[in-house]
C-alpha cells in the first residue's frame, strides 16, 4: 500500500506539481486548497502524512494544526514555509506538529525526510550570521511577495519611498 500524503497549500501551481510528482513517487497525493477541505481526507486514512502550508492565503496554517491532530491522532504533520525563522518553527512543534520544512523543496527531499526525520539533524549550524545586506534583500523579497509583486504597496510597507526600493531592486542580491 502506498504512503498517503494529504498536502494542504493555497498555491495552486506548487500543489499541483507537487501532487503529481509525489504520485509519480509512488505516492497516494491528495491535495486540497485549505486545511477545512481536507479535514475528512485526514481523518479517512490510517496514518497519512500531512503536508500543511504555514502562509495560507487568508489563514495561517498554525491555526490548524491541532484541529488535524485531533482529527486524526496518528497522522504526520509537517509544516511547509517559504518563510522560514526559528521563532515559527517552536510555535509550530509546540502547537503540535511532528517536523517544519523550508521552502523551497522537491517531492523526493519530502519522501527522503519522511523515510529519514534524522537525517537533517546533524546539519551544523552556520557560526556566521547573514550580513546586514543579506537580510534586508531577504526582508525586501518577502515584503514584495506579500505584496504580490506591487512596487508602490511594498514600499509603503517598509516605510520608503518607491524609487528607492526600486534602486534597491536593480542590484544583485547581497551574498550571505
């Protein structure tokens, strides 16, 4: 019998390529745009393993975490970010869930993770923080992606003025 994933995510592209290529995998993918839609997925299959999106479009997917444990206690749930910090990660095990995984991240890394939790434990921690330029660009492309992409909104989110972050925006990224 195959694995049964249930992958919850608000992005329809990255959910349906990741669909297909975890059932390419051998995989029993099924996908849902919202955490409310597949609740009866969940609780219908012995031990799936659940694939929650954090940034939903209009929800967080922190808010659901224990509505799917208690829906079905023996699933796995991992929280999938593009926005990952350490901060979520806690609040994400605390309120339950059994791993959180960073964006951007392909279907055999998923099944290679799920067979091997471990495995990214040893990963040593890089002593060097980011530098200063690293973390705003960084800042600056998470803001612009709240945004979907408007120059002028995103702007007034980070409080400067337009010409500016588009100075900002025309050099390369600052390396980390």
């Amino acid at each position: 019998m195959s694995q049964v994933i249930v992958l919850i995510d608000d992005d329809q592209t990255f959910r349906e390529v990741m669909a297909r290529s975890l059932s390419r995998l051998g995989c029993n993918a099924l996908s849902f745009d919202h955490p409310e839609k597949a609740l009866e997925a969940v609780a219908g299959h012995g031990s799936p393993v659940v694939l929650l999106d954090l940034k939903l479009e209009n929800d967080s997917g922190l808010r659901w975490i224990d509505k799917i444990k208690q829906t079905n206690s023996k699933s796995n749930l991992i929280l999938l970010t593009g926005y990952a910090s350490i901060s979520t990660a806690v609040e994400a095990i605390k309120l339950g869930a059994d791993d959180y995984l960073a964006k951007p991240i392909t279907a055999r890394e998923i099944l290679d993770h799920i067979k091997n939790p471990s495995a990214g434990k040893e990963t040593p921690i890089n002593e060097k923080p980011m530098s200063v330029e690293r973390l705003e660009w960084e800042h600056i492309q998470k803001v612009l992606a709240d945004n979907d992409g408007n120059i002028s909104a995103s702007a007034r989110a980070l409080g400067m003025h337009r010409r500016t972050l588009q100075r900002k925006l025309a050099k390369k990224p600052a390396r980390s």
